[in-house]
C-alpha cells in the first residue's frame, strides 16, 4: 500500500521550500527567511516545526542549545503528491484541465513555453 502523504498546510509548505532551498537549518534561520516575505512572529515559526516534527514532516538534531531542522519528504514527492491530490479534487483527474488552468490564469514568458513545449516533446516520445 503507497504510503499517504501527511499534507502540509501552506504555512508549513513555506518553511519546507525554505529548508528544500537552504538545507538543514534553526528555527531562527527559517524565521528570518519567512520574515523577508511575510510577517511572521518567531513563536510561531517555533511552534509550526515542533508540530511538522510531530507530524514526521522534518527530523531535528540537537546541537547545544540549538535544534536543526531537515525535511523527511522530498520536495518532489510532495509536490507530486500535491499535484496529484488537486488534479482529482478539483479537475476530475485531468491532466490537461488542471494544465490548461495553470496556463490560462497567467502569461508564460517565451522560455517557460519553450521549455514546456520541450517536457511535450519529451513525454510524447517516451510514448511512442
């Protein structure tokens, strides 16, 4: 049976795209790069890594009188999951509907569609 992804809120989804990009890191690390984007009060970035602690989102190692944080889950295999999750809720399971609303609620640069046309390209290939 495929291990269920314990779906991160959009608070803890920020801290994770923080540790994803940066690696292991204190709450005072994570605190300060969420502060760059958002207010946010320490105690409570704190408190959000205790509970991903608890809900096995991130591993934590002591150090003195530190903790560092690092994510259990990929970020493609959340991201995939995710995806994966929204594309049944919310388009019936279709792959082009949920692409084509992605495309359709913002203006691609020219290289972001090159490259999609390319990742096409690619996957029909793969089929035939």
């Amino acid at each position: 049976m495929k291990k269920e992804l314990r779906k991160p809120t959009e608070s803890e989804l920020e801290i994770l795209q923080t540790l994803w990009q940066k690696g292991p890191s204190t709450v005072k690390q994570v605190h300060d790069d969420l502060k760059k984007v958002k207010e946010v009060g320490y105690t409570t970035t704190l408190k959000l890594m205790q509970i991903m602690f608890e809900k096995g989102l991130l591993k934590r190692e002591k150090s003195g009188k530190t903790h560092t944080y690092t994510p259990i889950v990929s970020e493609e295999k959340t991201k995939s999951q995710l995806i994966a999750k929204l594309r049944d809720s919310a388009f019936g399971g279709s792959a082009m509907k949920l692409v084509m609303q992605a495309l359709g609620n913002q203006n691609a640069s020219k290289d972001e569609i090159r490259e999609i046309k390319e990742y096409l390209d690619k996957i029909e290939k793969g089929l035939k």
